[in-house]
C-alpha cells in the first residue's frame, strides 16, 4: 500500500514539474472575410432642394394714378393677347386733369405772345419775357404729366398669356401702385427657383443640369442652371438658383412646389466604398478595415466622410487602388487580423 502510493506522488510531481506551451505558440485561425475592390469616381454628389415653378415673364400690373375702377375685363386663367386692355379706370377726372393742363398751357403762350409785342415795343423789361418763357415751358410740361397718366389709365397686357391673378373689380378706388392683375407671358417659358445651402452652392455652376420632379407633373422635366444669385435670402440663409426648363409642365401652375436635383460637374477622383464597409462610424469619421494586394492581414484604417449617397459612401481619405475593403466580416476583425478571403 505504501507503495502504491509512492508512485502516485512521484507521477504528481512529475505531472507538475512539466511545463505548458506559450500562448504565442498556439496557431490562429485566420478569419474569413468577403472583400471588395477600391473604387473611384469623379461623380459630383447631387444637390437635392425643393424650388417654385413659375413662368419666365410675370407681372403685376397696376394703374400709374389711382382712380375709380371702370372696368377689369380678364379673370384669373383667361389666354390673353399682346395690347389687349385687361382694365380702365374712369376717365372722368382725368380727362378734367388734361383740359385744364391743356388751357394753361393756351393761356401762357397768349401771355408770352403778348410780353414779347410790349417788350419789342420796349415797355417790358427783359426780366418781363424771361418769366412769361417760363410759365409756358411749365405749362407744357404740366400737358404732358396729364396726359401720360391718361395713357396709363388704362392697363394692356404686355405680351401674350395667361391671366394669374385677378385683384380687383369695377367701381373699387385703387392707389397708384396696387396690382390689379397678374399676367404671366408664355413665350419666354418656365422657370424653377431653389434656394441651396452654403455647403452645396459653390459646387453648382451655371450650365448644370438639373432635374424637376412634381408640380402636378407625371414625369419628370429636364432643365439647366441659369442664375445664380450672388446674394443669400435674408430669412432662409440660402442662395437662389434659376433653372430654365427644357419644356413646358403639362399641368403645372405657377407658384406649385417641386422637388429639384441638380447635378454638379465632374469632381477629382475620391474613394467610392459601399456602406457595410464602414464600422464604427463617429460623426463625419468612421473605419473601415484593408487587405492589401497579395497580403492575409486586415488593416484598420481611419477615413473622413464627404457624403452618403444610397449604398455608397464617398469618401475624403485616399485608398490605396490596389487595396481590397472588407465588406462581410469585418465585425470580428482587429488591427492587424489574420484573415482569409472568401467569395
């Protein structure tokens, strides 16, 4: 029995006494990983705002002096033609204005008649004739006042169009100034107006395309970039852009609200990745894990995002072109992973 028990306290000991292989010295499995290859793209990031439809040419109309209103003869929605009177006021007072101005102006030149007979007769003094020249040329130019209000009495449709909106009716005393009517011309086409951010203004030029959806139109429209104010809107904080359509909406009205996307020229080449690439993203910063050519080792990188765009992320941080980006598995991986690629 002593025996026995010798021996399993020599083989304890022993058992004891052997040492255990380092951590460094049991072999990692690498971890698979599906990659991609590094994209580039000279894509501009579309810009995406909402703007107002509106024909080029519209205008308010509205009498030079105010006045009692005879007649509005349009209404909002009606075709109009050039030169068509669209609403008079009535001429009473003015006609009374003309012939007054018209007899004051007969009266100074009977009495100029008159001061240069007595001067050349040397009983009026020159001072006589210079004053009398001078009634005249005021009198004239009173006649002319009265009859230029006269002329604009009367409003005319400046162009060929529509009728937008009608402002007032017969016998209503308007003020010189007050829009009666609003006309809309439908030769010089339609016209979209956006307001676009700081951040997006500097990268949209003149002669861009853009794109109109809305309005009451089914499809969408094609247009270009005409203005660019180079002012911001007091309350908005935004820059207005102009955008010529290439046609007509087919059932659009002025003042409708629709989406715009306007599309930048070409920028340099930045990184284009897919969005699962991305881990851990902070802000405009996230990470994402490289394979280079040839290698098995993922290697955490850090890069700055310039904007997503559906299920690709541009980005500002250059990529090593020939580098591979893990796409599915990177959730395991650390700095410096074995890995092993998968299709």
């Amino acid at each position: 029995m002593k025996t026995a028990v010798s021996l399993l306290l020599i083989i304890g000991a022993l058992a004891g006494c052997a040492k255990t292989p380092p951590a460094s010295a049991v072999p990692v499995q690498p971890i698979a990983v599906r990659t991609t290859a590094v994209e580039y793209s000279d894509a501009a990031i579309p810009v995406r705002v909402s703007g107002v439809l509106a024909r080029r040419t519209e205008a308010e109309l509205s009498f030079k002096i105010g006045g009692l209103i005879e007649e509005v003869t349009v209404r909002a929605g009606d075709s109009i033609a050039k030169g068509q009177v669209l609403a008079r006021l009535r001429p009473d007072e003015i006609e009374a204005q003309v012939a007054q101005a018209r007899s004051a102006t007969e009266k100074a030149r009977r009495d100029l008649a008159r001061v240069e007979k007595l001067q050349a007769g040397a009983v009026a003094t020159l001072e006589n004739l210079q004053d009398a020249r001078t009634g005249l040329e005021q009198a004239e130019a009173q006649l002319r006042i009265a009859e230029f209000n006269r002329r604009f009495a009367v409003i005319v449709a400046p162009a060929a169009g529509r009728v937008l909106r009608r402002a007032a009716e017969p016998n209503e005393l308007v003020t010189a100034g007050r829009a009666v009517v609003t006309v809309a011309g439908e030769a010089d086409g339609w016209i979209v107006r956006a307001g676009v951010a700081d951040r997006d203004i500097a990268r949209v030029r003149l002669g861009d395309r853009a794109e109109i959806l809305g309005g009451g139109e089914a499809g969408a429209v094609g247009g270009v970039v005409t203005q660019i104010s180079e002012a911001a809107n007091a309350l908005t904080r935004t820059a207005e852009v102009e955008i010529a359509l290439d046609r007509a909406p087919l059932v659009a009205r002025s003042g409708f609200v629709a989406a715009v996307t306007l599309f930048p020229r070409p920028v340099s080449e930045r990184p284009m990745v897919p969005a699962a690439t991305l881990i851990e993203g902070d802000g405009g910063r996230a990470s994402i894990f490289l394979v280079e050519t040839g290698g098995a080792v993922a290697r955490r990188v850090t890069v700055e995002i310039e904007t997503l765009l559906g299920e690709h992320v541009y980005l500002r941080t250059a990529l090593p072109k020939g580098a591979r980006l893990v796409v599915a598995g990177g959730e395991y991986l650390r700095d410096g992973a074995a890995v092993t690629l998968v299709k």
